[in-house]
C-alpha cells in the first residue's frame, strides 16, 4: 500500500525546512532528499514522516 507523504522543502540541504506539517517548527535534516522520518520532538499518532526535498537555489 502507498502512503501519500506531505513534502517539507528547504532551501539548501544546510538549511531548515519550512514548517512541518505535523508540528510546525523548522527542522534540520541532513545532506541527500527523500523520505524521512520526522524530526518532531512530540510525535503525534498519525505522524508517517515527510519526503523532504531541497530547491537548489543558484547562488
Ligand atoms: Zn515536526
């Protein structure tokens, strides 16, 4: 079964994400996109965790 995952961008891959959707903080993740399990500090029962992904900005 696929489970539809909300998307958290950030801006740079060393940069936090927009708000989750789950707790709506910032979170930080590390280096490479795709699915990831929440950074929420309080996980909330239908938490399945986010595909995070980066626009890459050209600087
Ligand atoms: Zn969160």
């Amino acid at each position: 079964m696929t489970r539809d995952y909300p998307v958290l961008y950030r801006k740079t891959e060393t940069s936090r994400t927009e708000p989750c959707p789950y707790c709506r903080k910032r979170h930080q993740h590390g280096v490479g996109d795709g699915h990831r399990v929440s950074h929420c500090v309080k996980l909330s029962k239908n938490d399945i965790g986010y595909i995070l992904k980066t626009r890459e900005e050209v600087k």
